[in-house]
C-alpha cells in the first residue's frame, strides 16, 4: 500500500515499485493506470482483517481518499498481492484520519 500511494512517480516507476508485492494478473491490470489517478497518497500502518480463508486473505487500509480492500494470495513462500478495490463502504462513509488525535482518543 505504501508503493500504491507514491503518485508522484512516472508511470514505469510506479510499477517498479509494485511489482515485487503483486501477482502477474494484478500488474498487467495496473500497467493501464495513471499513478497521478491514485486516490490516495496516505496510508495507515495499520490495516484490519476482513476475510481469511485457506491460500487467501483480505486486509482493509484506511487511506486519505477512503478505504480499500488488498487480497493476497498465499503460494509456496511468498504471499502477494491479487487484488485492489475500494472498500465496500457505506455511502457518503467519512474519509478516515489518518493523523493522530489531539484529544488523545
């Protein structure tokens, strides 16, 4: 998610960056986009559980353009990213902050 977020690459730097994390499907797919139409350059550390099952998982991040749903695909050692979306959120949903509260909360 890190590597999604740098929009201010050229296109082929941008898929540099993502290759190593991203299934052959996923790259081709994203060989097609504008890193500047990326609608985030912020992402959380922290991301949410939100699906698991055997050879799959899905983690949702909070972005500062909304949220989005990263699956990733288990095989032999590695584990890589197969898809991409935005979250399946509410409409009119809140973008999230991504910087820490003053309140402490």
């Amino acid at each position: 998610m890190t590597n999604w977020v740098k929009t201010g690459l050229s296109p082929a730097k941008w898929l540099d960056g993502l290759r190593p994390y991203a299934v052959p499907k996923l790259m081709d797919q994203l060989s097609h986009t504008d890193p500047s139409s990326v609608p985030a350059s912020r992402v959380s550390p922290k991301s949410v559980e939100v699906l698991s099952r055997s050879g799959a998982e899905s983690f949702r991040f909070a972005t500062d353009g909304g949220r989005v749903d990263v699956t990733t695909e288990k095989s032999s050692a590695s584990c890589l990213v197969s898809d991409l979306e935005p979250a399946n959120d509410v409409p009119g949903a809140p973008t999230p902050t991504l910087t820490p509260s003053l309140s402490g909360s």
